[in-house]
C-alpha cells in the first residue's frame, strides 16, 4: 500500500523535538492551534480540531518511546484516513535531530493523498520552526493550498 | 515502486504556472537560481545545478503539452534519481491551477527518498509563491533542512 514519508531535520535536541510531537501542548503549536483533546498516553486517543466542532481526525496513541518514537492509528476521520497509520521516528546526528515522519497503508494513491503528502511536508516545516525558533505555523495560522 | 506525489493548489493561470515548469527561466525562479542549462524541448536535455561545477541532475525532457503537463526522466545525477520520472499535470479549477507533482519509480522507499518528498514540497510552496507574488524560493535562497 502506498505510504507518505518525509524527512526532515532539526536544529534541537531529541528531547525537544519528542516533546513537540508527543504532547497535546507540543502538537498544538505546528500542527493545529485549534484543539487536540483527549489523552496523550499509549493506548488512548486524541482528537484533532480544525475549527469544526467535531475533530478532523481521531488517532489512537500506539507508541510513545522517549527515545524518539511515536505512532498513531487513525479511527476517524476522512474515509481514506481511517486504518492508515503515523509514526515519527526520531534519530540524532551531527547535532541535529532528524525527523522520519510516516504516514502508512493509505488504499490507492488519490489526488487527496498528494494533498495531505504537501501538507505534512508544510506542518513538518512548522515544527522545525517552533522546535528550532519557538514558534510553528498551525492551523489557523497556516498556508493555505 | 514507489513514488511521491504531492498536489498544490495555486492562485494563477494555468499558463503561468506552465511557464513557470516549462522553460529554464520559470524553472530558475523557484527551483534552482545556480543554473538551469540546455533546451527545454521535447527530447533535449536540461542540467539543473546547485552550487557545484557539475549538475545534480540531468533530465530528459519527455512531455511538454502547453494544455499543462510537463514530463522528465532523470538520466544522470544521484544513484537513486536515474531511471525515475518526473511529470507536472495541471488542471484549473474554481480558479486556481491545481498542480499535481509526480516523482515516479524509485526503486525503494529509502531515507533519501523521504528527503526528497520534504524537499519536493518545500519547491512546490517556492513554485507557489512565485507564480502567485513574483519571488519564490530556490536555491541557493532555500531554506536548509
């Protein structure tokens, strides 16, 4: 099945970088300002708002590795969403922190798929700001395209 | 095998955003400033370079439909790229051009790959910009990461 990966790296250490990625606090200042509820913990879930009262997505938390790994699966959402699955799997080198993001197992490869591909591309780069300067581009904030 | 694929709406004529993937001088305003050399015609060769005496890549150039698709086929340059093709499909709708990016046939998912889907996006926002307000971002003005 075909899969979104970008890689991305950042001028911060792991840590940060985990944080950023692994909280509801971090997630909402690359990704979407505009809510993530729910619980941050393996085996919960959390919900991503983008100003609609019901979430965009819901994801199940199914690794939280302080090491430098984090996956969801998604449960709700658009339909080419569900079953799909996320990861961001960190590496440091040379005094960066790299950033392998994967979004998995999508059913065909869809003009919507090209569009969430950019997106994440985009909301990546809002993280290496926030990660690196402290401040992201999220939802509202964002470029739209 | 697999491919990336990214799709980005823009806020301009299809013909503008054809010029703009379609002959060196566009090409230069948001991929690559260092030099884009050759012909841009169907079965010539255009070398694209990035700081170096030597191209990072030459492409032949496959398609050039002015209805709006462009193609190439990458026959030197990094190991990974050669054999791969490349192709821009527009299509307007509710009066922005939508581009959908294709980066065909690699013959893995490797790390480099996923760098290059990041990096991909990222020219494609500079591409968006540019045929949208006049100044994109290519080398050697892009952002590192």
């Amino acid at each position: 099945m075909p899969d979104i990966r970008h890689r991305v790296a950042m001028s911060a250490p792991l840590e940060s970088v985990y944080g950023a990625v692994a909280t509801k606090e971090g997630i909402s200042a690359w990704w979407t300002r505009d809510g993530v509820r729910g619980e941050a913990s393996e085996g919960s879930r959390l919900g991503f708002y983008f100003g609609q009262p019901e979430p965009a997505a819901v994801m199940e938390v199914t690794r939280l590795s302080p090491d430098g790994h984090v996956g969801w699966s998604c449960v709700e959402g658009a339909e080419e969403w569900i079953g799909t699955k996320l990861s961001f799997d960190l590496t440091q080198a040379d005094g960066e922190t790299v950033v392998l993001f994967t979004h998995a197992d999508w059913r065909s490869p869809s003009e919507f798929m090209a569009h969430c591909s950019a997106r994440w591309a985009y909301f990546l780069l809002s993280l290496k700001s926030y990660v690196e300067s402290g401040a992201g581009t999220p939802f509202p904030e964002d470029l739209k395209f």
